[in-house]
C-alpha cells in the first residue's frame, strides 16, 4: 500500500501522523482497501525503489499511528 502523499521517509510519514495531518492510503490494482486495523505501506511511490516501510494503524480511512 501506498500513502497519498509521496513519502520521502518514514520519519516524514511518521512526523505527519504526529502533527494531525490527515493521511489517507491506497492500494493500487487490488480488492478494497481496509478502513480499520493494521496496514503496512511503502515508499517512496514507484518509479523509485522503496527504501521504507511501516506498520501502520488506520481508523476510518486514515492512519493514526506508525511503527
């Protein structure tokens, strides 16, 4: 899965959930995308190889915590 937000690094993503952004996900060419529960993204976003990855908590369509 995919942030909506390119993500340069975790750090970044991390420091956005901290600040209260609103983070919203994708998965790009498969079934639904889970609202509630664990996710696991990456990044950055393809082309360029990805050189992170989370476990993430996501309520209602957003992520509210990042390990």
């Amino acid at each position: 899965m995919y942030t909506t937000v390119n993500f340069k690094t975790k750090k970044a993503l991390r420091e956005a959930v901290a600040a209260g952004q609103a983070v919203e996900y994708y998965q790009p060419g498969l079934g639904e995308t889970p609202r509630d529960g664990k996710i696991y993204v990456e990044g950055p976003h393809y082309p360029k190889p990805h050189s992170w990855y989370a476990e993430c908590t996501v309520r209602d369509g957003r992520i509210v915590g990042v390990k």
